[in-house]
C-alpha cells in the first residue's frame, strides 16, 4: 500500500479524563468512620477523641464505647455493671489510658524518630491534636503532623525582628514577632496582620487563649492584645523584674513567672493582683505550665529546680532540684496528673512524678544505634535510634553530648514527648509498654 494514500491514524485524543478528587473523611459518613475506630485499642481510641470535635461525637455516639468495652472488661472486673452510662465506660477508658501512659513513660521502651526541621535552632514547640508547631532564630515556622513527620504548612515571618514565641488553635497561628503580635490563618502562609510595634519594651515570652494574647515584658508588665479589636487593651503590673514565663488559668487567671524566683497570679477581669509565690532559692524561673484538672502550677528554674504549687490554697506542695544545670522546658500532657516531663540544657529528658517531684526515669539516646526510618511524607529523611534510660546518679558530664543534645523546648502527648533542639533537630520520644 501507498503510505501517501493510507489514512491517517488520528491523534491521541487531548480529552480529559475523569479525575476524581481524594476522598475526605467527612464524606464517609459516622456509621463508616465509627466502625474503623472499632478496631482501635482503648489508647488509640482516646487520642482519637483529641484530634477534633466531630470524631469525638462519632464516638460517643456510636457503639465504640459499649465494644471497646467487652475487649477490657477483664482489665476493669467483673464486677463492673454492663449497665453503665457510655460517660461511665468512657471514664474508666480514659483512666486506663493514662495509666498505660504513665507506665509506658515510667519504664517502656524508647524509640527515638528524628529529623533536621529547620536549618537554625528551633527554640520553641507547641503540641496539640497531633500537630506540632516549632519555630526559633530562622524566619520560618513549621507546622508538623507527629505521627507522620510531614511538615503541613510553614508560616513566613515579617520583617519586624524575631521570633520570641507563639501558639496556634483549630483556625489560627499567633506569633510574637519582635514588638508585633502577628496572625496567620492555619491555611496560609503569609501573616494576615501584625500590631503596631515598639509600643513596649522587649517582650520575653506569650501566652494565648482566644481573644486575648498576654505578652510578657522586660520591664515586669504583662500587655494584653486584643485580637478581635486588635490592639493592645490595657497593661498589667505583674514584678518588679522581667517576666520570663506565662500561663493562663481556666478562671481567666494570669500566672507569670519573673527573673526573681517569683511567680505572680492577677485577675485579667480586674486587672488586679491577686496572689504572690516564692521559690526558695529565688532563682530564675524560666518555664511554667498549669494543670487545670488540679489546679496545680509547675515551674522549673534557671537552677534545675521545679516545682509545684496549689493555687486555690496558695500553697507550694513541692520543690525539688531535678538538674544540675537549666531547666528550659516543664510539660505535661493536657488535664494530665499522672507524668511530668522536664528538659534542659543538660540534654536528658527526665520523667518526673507530679505529685511529689521524684525523678521517676532519666532517658537519653543510644549513640550506638542508628536506622533509617522511611517518611511517609519523604520530605527528609527520618532516622530512628533507641533510647536508654540510665540511674540518676550516673556521671552525666561525661557522656558525650551526641548522646544528649540540649533540649530547647519539649511537649508531652499519649506515650510520646518531642523535644526541639539548637541543632535544628525534632526529636519525637515514643514510649511503648
């Protein structure tokens, strides 16, 4: 045949195809989605309720609860009535879960998943609903999944000096940026607003709590900003020396901690002070955080002392030296009475009872054990090491600092703490039974 008399093969047809966008979870449906959560162990299922409102619902709604129920009935007794309310069962899951939380951070197993998050030093953290904010000297802060070590979304900072702390909810991020108070929608990239500066005197830390943002000054004066008016509302007197930590309580109590080994208690209603609490070495306070559940604050010092005190008496129920060098980082997971975690300089990370200050477990890395973790996310390369836990009386000074890097800041979640490093590094410590 003539190829200049055969037909033309038609060309590849540029009709698009049918593309299907991913399925998102919500269009699963509750009676779906409750069913996949009837495979979970009573752990899982508890940090499941933490990510959001509507998967709590679906399991409270649902008969997780009832189901869960029978696989641990042996755990709770046969004694237990089967008649009990889902509020019941669900109290005594969560009882349960904290107790394996406890022990697992008391005397599980460790392993260590790191990777390089940012190219500076990473000074603080928050961890809530599975999500990890870090940020520090770079211009950049990162918002990390915890179970899958996927960076999210990244938050560009002004121009305006540098990042001093933040904190973040279900729709935004607010950021203490030299003077400013800055805000970026969890969705975007590029800060949506930031306050007029240079209104105060250098700002040292920052709590949050919608709709105010509470900085802490050099000058012992807490500013509160407005988000909703955006602007700064009125200014607190707190100490006569800088306020180095804040917290929120859940009766709008304002708890700052100063340079002096105070920490001061004001009314953000009244703006008035209401108590005064003294450590007994008056040393630097430089971390604090508050258990709403007790109504406890814990506060750690610049000279590895932490302690704890009651504030509807007013009265401090410990204090105890747990380091011989900086305590940078005190947490505990949310409402949570049964594990303290504290960090510093020192680089190990120690497990500390809340109820009286006993060192329960001292952890650092096994220098000799290294394997490559492969990312889900294959956005950087994760390396898993084992951790080790060591007596308290070992000579920490001589084991080599790749052992225990200093730990900058730390946050504590179901059977895992993170801790952020100077080098850049996000270390996520899981503890199994």
């Amino acid at each position: 045949m003539d190829p200049s008399t055969s037909t033309a093969r038609p060309p590849p047809s540029n009709k698009r195809r049918n593309v299907f966008p991913p399925t998102r979870i919500q269009a699963l449906g509750d009676d779906i989605i409750a069913a996949v959560f009837s495979f979970l162990d009573f752990v899982h299922l508890v940090r499941c309720t933490a990510v959001c409102k509507s998967w709590r619902r679906v399991i409270d709604k649902s008969k997780v609860l009832q189901t869960l129920y029978h696989k641990q009935r042996g755990i709770f007794g046969g004694d237990f009535d089967i008649s009990t309310s889902s509020e019941g069962i669900w109290r005594r899951l969560q009882a349960l879960a904290i107790s394996q939380h406890r022990s697992s951070l008391h005397a599980g197993s460790v392993d260590i998943y790191q990777w390089k998050g940012h190219s500076e030093g990473i000074d603080r953290c928050k961890m809530k609903m599975g999500l990890l904010l870090t940020g520090g000297s770079g211009k950049v802060m990162r918002l990390w999944s915890v179970e899958r070590y996927k960076c999210l979304a990244e938050y560009y900072l002004p121009h305006t000096g540098s990042l001093i702390d933040f904190n973040f909810d279900e729709s935004k991020v607010v950021g203490l940026v030299g003077s400013h108070i800055c805000l970026w929608k969890r969705n975007e990239t590029k800060n949506i607003f930031s306050s007029k500066g240079g209104q105060f005197p250098r700002g040292s830390c920052m709590c949050y709590v919608d709709p105010e943002a509470v900085v802490g000054c050099e000058d012992g004066r807490a500013r509160v900003f407005d988000m909703y008016g955006r602007k700064w509302s009125r200014i607190i007197k707190m100490h006569d020396g800088p306020i180095t930590c804040l917290s929120f309580s859940d009766d709008h109590l304002l708890i700052g901690g100063s340079s002096f080994g105070r920490i001061s208690l004001s009314d953000l209603s009244s703006d008035q002070q209401v108590g005064t609490l003294k450590t007994n070495d008056s040393a630097d306070l430089s971390t604090l955080c508050y258990n709403s559940r007790s109504h406890v604050v814990f506060a750690g010092s610049r000279a590895g002392r932490a302690s704890s005190w009651d504030l509807r008496m007013m009265k401090r129920l410990w204090e105890v030296r747990v380091s011989p060098n900086v305590i940078c980082s005190i947490q505990h997971m949310r409402d949570d009475m049964s594990i303290l975690a504290v960090g510093g300089i020192g680089g190990v990370l120690r497990i500390v009872d809340p109820q009286n200050g006993d060192i329960l477990s001292s952890c650092i890395m096994d220098e000799s054990s290294r394997k490559l973790y492969r990312s889900q996310s294959q956005q950087s390369t994760v390396t898993r090491r084992k951790g080790i836990r060591v007596l308290e009386d070992a000579r920490f000074d001589l084991m080599p600092r790749t052992s225990r890097p200093s730990i900058n800041c730390l946050a504590v979640g179901m059977q895992k703490v993170v801790t952020t490093h100077a080098d850049g590094y996000i270390r996520v410590w899981r503890f199994g039974k």
